[in-house]
C-alpha cells in the first residue's frame, strides 16, 4: 500500500538489492506548508518509504516509479 505519511510512520526506505532507492520525478505533490527546495535543485523527488500510516491519509499522483542508486536521483533533480 502507498500512502502519504508521515516521518514518524516510517520504518525503512524500499532499497533493491543494488541498493538503489524507489523514487520518482514525476508527481503532482503540492505541499500544504512552507518547504525550502535546495538552489541547486529543481525539485524534490518523491522517495518511498517503508510504513503505516498513524493518520488519515491520501495517496497523491506520481508516476514512472524508478530504482535509481543516490547518485542518479542527484542528477535527475539538479539544476
């Protein structure tokens, strides 16, 4: 199940076997409160974690999940 959560929901991040992590770039993810997106960033990635969600919660659009390892998911959100 995929779910929006929250950070204390999570228990572990979905890592393959080549360590590389379950993400994606492609998302509608509008944020109800103030975020800080890093200058050299275009946009924040959605990034899957490991959990149950504590309250009620909804699941936003994203699309073309990928396993990128940590250096790609860099590349793919840098200006």
């Amino acid at each position: 199940m995929v779910h929006w959560g929250y950070s204390w929901d999570c228990t572990g991040i979905w890592l393959n076997d080549q360590l590389e992590i379950l993400s994606s770039v492609d998302h509608e993810i509008k944020r109800d409160t103030e975020i800080t997106i890093p200058k050299n960033q275009k946009l924040m990635p959605a990034i899957f974690f490991k959990g149950e969600p504590s309250k009620n919660s909804w699941l936003p659009e994203i699309k073309n999940w990928q396993w990128l390892s940590l250096k790609e998911l860099i590349e793919k959100v840098k200006r």
